[in-house]
C-alpha cells in the first residue's frame, strides 16, 4: 500500500449536503410553483365556476318559474286576471336581473363576447315580448294575450333556457378540464417526489460509503504505520544488540587480550628488577592500574552482552546477573523459580535478559527498597517472568514512565509476547512478561 | 394536553350544575288519558302513500263557549274513496274545568267528516263567538260558531267555496284593520289522487314525495267584506305567486308600522315575506331584506313558522322549520331591518340538523319572561331509517329555552319522559288549560294520537295573563301589540291566531315576570291606532282588557 498523505473526509460530505441541499431546494421551489397553479385553478377557474354556474343554475330554475307561470297563464289555471301575475312576474326578473348582474361579475373565462351579448339580447327581446303581453292583458284582450304567450314568449323563453343550459354545459366542460389539470399537477408533484426521494437517498448512499471507504483507508494506513513502526523498534533493538555484542567481544577480545600482555610484561619486567631497585614500586602500581583496567573492560564488556548467555543460557545467566546484580547494587533479590527450561533461542534470550536487567535497575533507580522479588517460570510452550518491588511504584501519569518501559514494551511484542506493568495493592510495582517459546521463539 | 384536560374537566364541573343537572324548572306531564282526550288521528294511508297522507294534521286551543277555559279543537283527516274503513271527524272537546275534557263534537255539529289539515280560529263577525276555519285538502270549510255552542258549515254562503287545493296552514288577521278579521290560506302544491307520482328512498318501495316533484300553488287571501262574506282578493293584494309550495303562516309587523304584515314558509321554495303597503296590497320582499333563502342561498324546505320578540328588543326574531339535513332557521331582523339567519350562533343549527320539523312556536314555559321555543318534529316516511341510517321516523321535540341573551340550550330531555319521547309529531299549540297561569301544549301526531302535557312549574315563578277584546279592532284582538315593563324586564307581544304548523295557540297573552311581584306598565296597540296604557298589574292576575273600556280581572 502506498502511504499517501490521507485526504479529509469533510469535502466529500459537504458535497453530499450540498447535493441533498440543492434537491430539497429545488424541489420546494418547484411544488412551490405548481400549489400556486393549482390555488389558480383552484380558485380562478374551478371555484368561480361553480358559483358562476351556482347563478346560471338560479336564472334556469327563474327561467322555469316563468315557464310554468306562462303555462297557467295561457290555460287559465287560476282564477284570476292575467295582470294578477305581474307582481309574481316582477319578483322573478328582480331575482333574474340580480342573478345576471352576478353572473357576468363571474363569468369563466370561456364565455365569448358573443355569447354573453346574446345572453343580454335574448333577455332583453323577452322582456319587450311580455310587456307587450301586460299591454294586452290591461286592453282586455285575453285572447290575444294568450296566442303572444303560446308563439313568441314561448319561443323566447325556450331560446333563453337553451342558451344557459349551454352555458351550463359549457362551465362544465371547463371545470372538467380544469379537475384534469389539477390532477395533472398532483401526478407530476407526485412523480418530482419520488424523484426527489432518489435524489435525496442517492446522495445519503454515495456520501456516506465515500465516508466509510475513507475510513476503512485511514485504518489500514494506521495499522499499516503501526507495523512499520513495530519494525523499525525490533531493527532498533537488534542493531543495538548486534552493536553490544561486538562491543563486547571487541573489548573482551581486544582489550581484554592486550592489557592481559600488559600485565604479563610488566610482572616479568618488575620480576627482572632487584627488590627495592627503583621504578620497581612504579612497575607495580602501572601493573595494578593495567589489572584493574582489564577488570573494568571484563566487567563492562560483561554488561554489554554477557559471555554466560551465548555460552550458559537464559536460566545460568540470570543466575549470573542476579548474583552480579546483589553485588554491585547491595539490593537483596529473592530468587525464585519454577519449572524446567527448555532450549530458548538466543533472540528470546537476549530480550528477556534485558528485560529484567531495565526492571531491575528501574527497581534501583525509583524504588528506594533494598529487597526485591523475581519469578521464573518455565513451560514447554511458554515463560513467564515477574519482577517484583515493594518500593514507591509506578508514577502515576504514564508518560512518566519513560524510555525504559517503552524499550520493555517494543521486547516483549518483538517476542510476541506480553507485558504488564501493575500497581501492587500494598506499594511498589510488579512486572509481568510472557513470552512464548516456539521453535523460532519469536521474531528476534 | 394535561392543561387542556383539567380546564375541560373544571369546565365539566362548573357546567354540570348549570346544564346538565338542572331542570328548566318546569315538567310537561302527560295528561291525555287523564284529560280524556282519545282523539287519534287518520291520514287514511292505505299504502298508496298519497303526498297528503303525511301532512296532517293541526290543532288549536281556544274558548269556543266563552267560559274562561280553553277548549280544544283537533283536525282529522280521513279515508281516501274506495278505501272507507271508519267515520273519521275532527274534535271539539269542551274543557270541564276539572283538568278533564268532554268530546262535544257532535253536540257542537262539528261530526263532519273532510280531509282536514290546519285550523285557524277567529271571530271574523265580531259576535264574540270564535269561529272555526279548517284548511282541507280539497275544499276547506268555515263553521260559524252560533253562541250556544253550536256550528253551522257556512263555508258555501261565505265566498270561500270553489276553492279547492291542497290547503295547509291558514291564519285570520285583518290585513286592511278595517276591524273585520280577513282570512290568509297557504297552499301546498298541485296535487290529485290521479297524478299522484312514485318518488322512493330506496328505488324499490314508495314513498312520500318532497314537493319538487309537484308544481307550486298560490296562496290565498280573502278580505272580510262585513256582511259574512268574503272576496278574494289574492290578485288584488299582489299576493298570487304560482311559485309557492307554501306550508305555514305568520303574522309580524317586522318594520314596527303597525301594519300587520305576513310570513309564508315554503317548502323547497324560497319563503315569502308579504309587506303590508298599507293600501289594500303587499309586496313581497323576502329576497331583499334576507328571508327567501338559507344564509347559503338555498332554498330550504319551509314547515312551520313562528315570529316573536325573541330578545324583548322590539326587533323581531322567525323560526322556521326545516327538513333533517338542514338547520332550522332563526331569522333575526337588525335595525337596518335586514335579516340575518342566527340559528348556528344560537345553539339551534346544530341542535336541529337532523330533525325534520313541524310546528313550531315561542313561549314562555318557565314564565321567565323570555320567550322559549317549542319545536316537535317527525320524519315525513316510516322507511326513511332504511335509506339512512340516523334519521327514524319518529323524533323527539326539541325544547330551546332562552338565555335572555339570544342563545338556546334544548331541555327537552329534563322536561318529562313522555314528552320527550320521539314521535311522528306535526301540529302543536300552547294554551293555559287549567288556568293556572302557566302555559300548556297540545301536540299532534301524524296517523296516531294526540298529547295533552300539563305544565307543573315548581320554580316559584309567575306572570300576567291578558285577554283582550277589541271593540273598534276586531273583537279578538288579532294584530294587537302589547309592549310591557316590568323591573329590569321589557319586551312585546302580539296576538295573533295560527302559529307554527296547521295549528293555532290561545289568544290570551301571557307575559312571565319571574319572581317579579308586578308588571310596572303595559301598552296595548290596538289595530283600530287606540293606544291605551295599564299600570301595575300583580303577578299572577288574570286580566280582561277592553278597548276603551279597560282592564278588569278576568272572571274565570
């Protein structure tokens, strides 16, 4: 995997906001403009319609009324003169002329200028046709009345309720277009709904798998990082050790070779000198410094990497450093093991040792005790070790507690093992490592 | 919500005494057995379903022998030919003044056998004998009440023969106060046994038809000449209108001109208001000042009518009753003498939407003096519960009382069991039978009996009761009006003979007072232009007031 520097999630979440945004939007604009379409038809057309139609309908039941009060008139149904239903005349054309007025005020927007002339002129030839009829009536000519009736006022009346039942027909039609419409509107928001739906859920689907892949991304880079870093901490470690070793070797070898020569030479010159000859006394003390020098670089070179491991094991060398250890510091160790030792490599050997050697010098430097505890176990599979103060333990704040158990830390997972740094309940810290012992005993 | 909970649950609590528990402070007991009243009506159904059969019929309290006690009148219709099955005549039960009536009918030559529908009762020859008019189907008949206690069917000699239609409701009032009662009859619609039409809720079975099916009919108007008789003088007067289906009639004076002027309620039509011009002729003004249609523009279906000074302003309220599915209408008139229907507003529009309503009247039940309003009601076809399914035949009345502040709450349920018991109802009439100072009804039903309620009032109230005869006016007062003031209590009447539906209530005025202990002062507006005014009048009296002559108690 190449390591790129990760890019931030949040530009691809503001786009999915802005392309739900931008749905949303657009989408209440649109159903905006169709309720006001349909407030339109609803209003304008279907609404005026109905109270238009409402009127046309009054001025046909009018149109009836004079028809059935014509009827009684020309066969002399009631006992009365013809002039009796002048009043009953008046009221309707009263109701008529109000019921026009109102009815124009609404008229659709389908009736023609035709049309609406007609409607004035028909009415008005009607009216001119029974006020001649009144005029009869008042010259006593029945008769004559009642033939007028039968022919054009008939005829009139019939051409008036024909024109509004067209009109009526007409409104209509109209209305029905305009239902159609509006049904048209409710399909189409309904269909941009749907749309928008998709729109909006598209954008949740596509932000949020970008969202989550970048994710799963930054993981793999981290744990990728993690691996290096791991890596890098053992190669650390090894190079330290290989350094050590030679270090040690060198010393041992080298120096440890030389001054042992040194030493040599000088006894057998001091030995050649007579007793009490001058620069014997001097020989003898450069050959004291040379002995205490070949012991310095044993002693350290023993540090460095102790001879006792490569030749002895894990099991003698800890012995070893235990007793080295008690020497040097005045710390009494209670020692304590169980188990037997397998074969352990040398890479599981080394860190282990160190392990012990950093908690035991930790043990000097913060713990203030003069006692302390380590436990050994073997297994086949596995060893555990426990070193054990009961000193001033742990620091509390973890960054505290330094390179040290960082180091300790980077061993035991180079040995894919375990490790633990515990508080013990009555004071001071315990460690705790395990470590397997397979055939390759770790990765060391 | 929890808010919400607790005020309407408070509300519940305070409205609870004050509506629910409370009683109107009156009963209506069912007296008709105990008063003798067997009277049962015949429509003569015999499963043709004439539109006629469902109409009928009226009834009317009034003093026929001029004792005091009012006695009652109720019109029966009869068998249709070739379907004879018993001797169905109308009947005059003569009060005993023991709270028990006696069937007279026969003795008074009343067994006379038509098919009645409404009845108007007034003196129209000034011989202080109330003489009977009964609106027929077919020709309606006038009996002029002899004085010693007997009738005569004078409707031949009289004018008003040849006069056949499909009368309803019919009012006596004297439209040109020349002193001498004249006579409005509404007609419903052209209707023959021969032209009968199949109307159906159902498709399958008959039923009654609503008026569209039949063509409309002029109402009638017959001036009173003097002599016992009467000319027609529907054209004259401007009143013809072929358009009519009219079912009920009343008398106002709406613009307060002393000038009696009339209400027709039609059915399906637009209602009429006939102007009095003060000339002998009307003009009819119904669309104009508010009162044809429905506040819709509807026209609705027109029953009984009633019109009062509802709220003691001087300004006169109508009832109208409607169909079921339409409300009731209660026209107010405002100053401008606009009308305006108040009935939502009032607590009648909702109250009275499913009730299809027939007679119909205010008074003053509990004698507080604010008029009340009585509505009965019953469905026109018995299968009408097949075809929808909260609508019954049969239905209870509707009794609003009156807040003094316009509004009406319906206590008909408080008001006695029986009373409240749903039937088939059609005329309905208020009179003081037992002379106790309150009011009582007489309800009709359609094709079964007759109920008599007594009113047992029990909180404390009580009124004045006036009789007026009119000496230069028409001897029965009719058109008179009577302004009143009492503490904190002023208001108007008026006499007038039919009200509601078919029917007609006493003539006696009675004004409530409350627990008020006197009427301070009592106008009276003869129809002759006399004015006379009366001055503390006690609770609880009965007066006779002649004009010109005064006020005396009234001996009965």
């Amino acid at each position: 995997m190449t390591l790129m520097p990760p890019r931030t999630p949040t530009l691809i979440q503001l786009l999915g906001l802005l392309v739900t945004l931008a749905a949303v939007g657009s989408f209440s604009v649109f159903t905006l403009r169709q309720v006001e379409e349909l407030r339109r038809l609803g209003s304008d057309i279907v609404d005026r319609n109905r109270r238009d139609s409402l009127q046309l309908i009054r001025i046909q039941d009018d149109v009836a009324q004079l028809g059935l009060a014509l009827r009684d008139m020309a066969e002399g149904a009631e006992p009365y003169p013809m002039e009796a239903y002048r009043p009953q005349f008046q009221r309707l054309r009263e109701d008529l002329e109000n019921a026009l007025a109102l009815e124009a005020r609404l008229m659709p927007a389908t009736r023609t200028e035709a049309q609406q002339r007609l409607l004035e002129t028909v009415f008005a030839r009607f009216w001119t046709v029974v006020d001649e009829l009144w005029l009869l009536a008042s010259e006593g000519k029945p008769e004559a009345a009642r033939a007028l009736i039968r022919t054009r006022i008939e005829a009139e009346r019939a051409t008036l309720a024909t024109l509004i039942s067209r009109l009526l027909i007409q409104n209509n039609e109209a209305e029905a277009a305009a239902v159609e419409e509006i049904q048209a509107i409710h399909a189409k928001v309904e269909r941009n709904l749907y749309y928008l739906l998709a729109a909006v859920l598209a954008a949740i689907l596509i932000t949020g798998s970008l969202v989550i892949w970048h994710d799963r991304r930054m993981f793999a880079q981290v744990s990728h990082l993690s691996e290096q870093r791991k890596e890098l901490a053992g190669q650390v470690i090894r190079v330290q050790e290989d350094l050590f070793r030679t270090l040690a070797r060198e010393l041992h070898d080298e120096f440890g070779q030389v001054l042992t020569a040194v030493g040599m030479m000088l006894l057998r010159v001091e030995r050649r000198l007579p007793e009490g000859a001058p620069g014997r006394e001097d020989l003898r003390e450069v050959r004291e410094i040379a002995n205490q020098t070949l012991d310095r670089v044993r002693g350290m070179s023993q540090m460095l990497h102790p001879p006792v491991l490569d030749d002895y094991g894990l099991e003698r060398s800890i012995e070893w450093y235990l007793g080295q250890f008690e020497k040097q510091t005045g710390v009494k160790v209670h020692y304590q093991k169980s188990g037997v030792a397998p074969w352990i490599g040398d890479a599981v050997a080394i860190h282990m040792y160190r392990i012990l050697q950093e908690s035991l010098n930790n043990v000097v430097r913060h713990a203030h005790v003069t006692e302390a505890w380590v436990r050994v176990s073997y297994a086949p599979e596995k060893m555990e070790m426990e070193i054990e103060d009961h000193g001033t333990g742990l620091p509390e704040k973890p960054q505290e507690s330094g390179l040290g158990m960082i180091g300790m830390r980077e061993r035991a997972e180079l040995l894919g093992g375990r490790i633990e740094f515990r508080r013990r309940a009555g004071g001071g810290t315990v460690v705790h490592v395990e470590a397997p012992l397979g055939v390759k005993g770790g990765k060391g | 919500m929890l808010r919400r909970e607790f005020l309407a649950g408070l509300g519940g609590l305070l409205a609870a005494p004050a509506f629910g528990q409370q009683g109107p402070g009156f009963r209506f007991t069912d007296v008709t057995r105990a008063a003798g009243i067997d009277f049962v009506h015949n429509s003569g159904a015999f499963g043709k379903k004439y539109l006629p059969e469902t109409m009928g019929s009226g009834c009317a309290f009034f003093d026929y022998d001029g004792d005091g006690w009012q006695d009652i009148l109720l019109i029966n219709s009869m068998d249709w030919p070739g379907h004879k099955r018993r001797r169905t005549p109308l009947k005059l039960y003569r009060n005993n003044r023991n709270g028990t009536f006696t069937d007279v009918t026969r003795a008074a030559g009343l067994d006379v056998e038509m098919y009645g529908l409404g009845v108007t009762i007034g003196d129209y020859d000034n011989d202080g004998h109330p003489d009977i008019f009964v609106s027929c189907l077919g020709q309606s008949r006038l009996f002029h009440n002899t004085g010693k206690g007997t009738f005569v069917d004078v409707t031949r000699s009289s004018g008003l023969w040849e006069h056949e239609g499909f009368s309803t409701s019919a009012m006596w009032f004297d439209y040109d106060r020349d002193g001498l009662l004249d006579l409005f009859v509404t007609n419903y619609v052209r209707w023959t046994q021969e032209g009968d039409i199949f109307c159906s809720f159902d498709g399958n079975s008959k039923a009654y038809c609503t008026p569209e099916a039949y063509r409309g009919v002029t109402c009638w108007l017959f001036r009173n000449r003097g002599d016992g008789t009467f000319e027609d003088v529907t054209a004259k007067a401007g009143v013809l209108d072929t358009t009519s289906k009219s079912l009920g009639v009343t008398l106002l004076d709406f613009n307060n001109d002393g000038w009696p002027d009339v209400f027709v309620a039609n059915d399906t039509q637009p209602n009429k208001l006939y102007t009095n011009l003060r000339n002998g002729r009307f003009l009819e003004q119904a669309v104009r000042i508010g009162l044809a249609f429905s506040e819709d523009g509807r026209a609705r279906a027109g029953m009984g009518v009633d019109a009062a000074d509802v709220d003691n302003s001087g300004l006169v309220s109508i009832i109208v009753t409607n169909f079921d599915n339409e409300m009731m209408g209660l026209y107010r008139s405002n100053r401008d003498g606009q009308f305006v229907d108040r009935a939502p507003q009032a607590g009648i529009g909702q109250a009275t939407r499913h009730s299809l309503g027939f007679g119909c009247f205010f008074f003053d039940p509990d004698l507080d003096g604010m008029l009340d309003l009585l509505i009965v009601n019953g469905h026109i076809d018995e299968s009408i519960s097949r075809a929808r399914r909260n609508v019954t035949h049969a239905q209870p009345p509707h009794l609003f009382m009156n807040d003094g502040k316009g509004n009406f709450r319906d206590v008909s349920r408080l008001a006695g069991e029986s009373f409240a018991a749903p039937k088939v109802a059609r005329g309905a009439a208020y009179g003081d039978f037992d002379n106790d100072g309150d009011l009582d009804v007489l309800i009709t039903t359609n094709n079964g009996p007759a109920y008599l309620y007594r009113n047992d009032l029990d909180n404390g109230h009580r009124g004045v009761r006036l009789r007026l005869t009119g000496t230069k006016s028409n001897r029965d007062a009719i058109g008179a009006v009577v302004k009143f003031e009492a503490s904190g209590l002023a208001g108007t009447r008026i006499v007038k003979s039919a009200t509601g539906y078919l029917s007609q209530c006493e003539l006696p005025v009675t004004i409530g007072l409350g627990r008020r202990d006197a009427l301070q002062r009592v106008t009276i507006f003869w129809p002759s232009g006399r004015t006379e005014e009366y001055k503390n009048l006690k609770a609880g009296g009965r007066f006779v007031v002649e004009e010109g002559k005064g006020l005396k108690p009234d001996r009965a």
